[in-house]
C-alpha cells in the first residue's frame, strides 16, 4: 500500500525516497532520519551522521553524544552539538546555555588535537578552519550569561 511505501524505501536503505513518501507525519520521519544517521555512522561517515542525529529529535540526546564519545570522534559531537544548538529554540536558554557551553569545550579541545597533529600545511589549513568555527560558536553564544564558565574552559 502507499502508506507503507516508506518502509519499504527504509529497509532498503534509499532515505531520501523514504523521506519523500513520509506524506508530513513526524514519527515516521524521525524514524527514517534516525535509521539513515545510525547508517552513516557505521559506515564511518561520523560528521554527516552528526548532522542526520542533530535532525532526528527522536533520538535520546545523550544516546547520540555518548556514541561519539565512546569512539572518539570529537569533530562529529561537535557538529552535532552546534546543529542542535543552531535548532534549540532562542527562548530555551537553559538548553541553549548547556549546548553552548559543552560545545565550546569540545571545540578548545579539538582544537588542541589539532595544534599537537599541525605538521603539514593540510594540518595547520584544519587548525584554522576550527578556529574560526570557534568565533561563529562564541559568536551565536553572546547572547547567552555563560561568560564565566567560558572563562574558566
């Protein structure tokens, strides 16, 4: 039937299909971004599967943040923390001074990973993209009273 088109494009994997025949219905959507972010994080594609988590809301936030941490995979909880800060309600401050802040942690560190691997004009090109992925993080978090703990990373 039509209805179930979806599935069936899920299971064989053709997400964007699937995305396409979801018909509006939110539980169904948050499934199949859910199945095509665990998809690109087996296959190794941790930054694009950051984006696809950050966009399936179904998905238990600390799920996702404790599977990037466990393989060590800084930059992709990074993306992934600053695309749900980018799509955290500007009211939700609480929520967004927490992103923010763990967020900029992750960075400095990432940073510093960076620094130490900084051998080849690739490495040091890396450094400074990040660098200034930091100022637009610090930037988007103006707004936010975390100035202190900020102070103190």
């Amino acid at each position: 039937e039509e209805r179930h088109v979806w599935s069936m494009l899920l299971r064989l994997e053709r997400f964007d299909d699937a995305l396409d025949k979801c018909k509006g219905l939110p539980e169904q959507r948050a499934r199949v971004l859910a199945a095509h972010a665990d998809w690109l994080f087996r296959k190794g594609r941790f930054v694009e599967s950051a984006r696809k988590f950050a966009e399936a809301t179904s998905m238990p936030f600390e799920h996702v943040a404790l599977r990037f941490l466990q393989g060590d995979h800084k930059a992709a909880l990074l993306e992934f923390l600053r695309c749900r800060l980018a799509s955290c309600d500007s009211d939700d401050k609480v929520t967004r001074a927490l992103l923010g802040v763990w967020a900029v942690e992750i960075s400095l560190a990432h940073l510093n990973d960076l620094r130490l691997a900084a051998t080849s004009q690739k490495g040091r090109t890396a450094l400074d993209t990040e660098r200034t992925r930091l100022h637009e993080l610090l930037k988007q978090c103006r707004d936010l009273d975390i100035h202190e703990p900020l102070y103190h990373l």
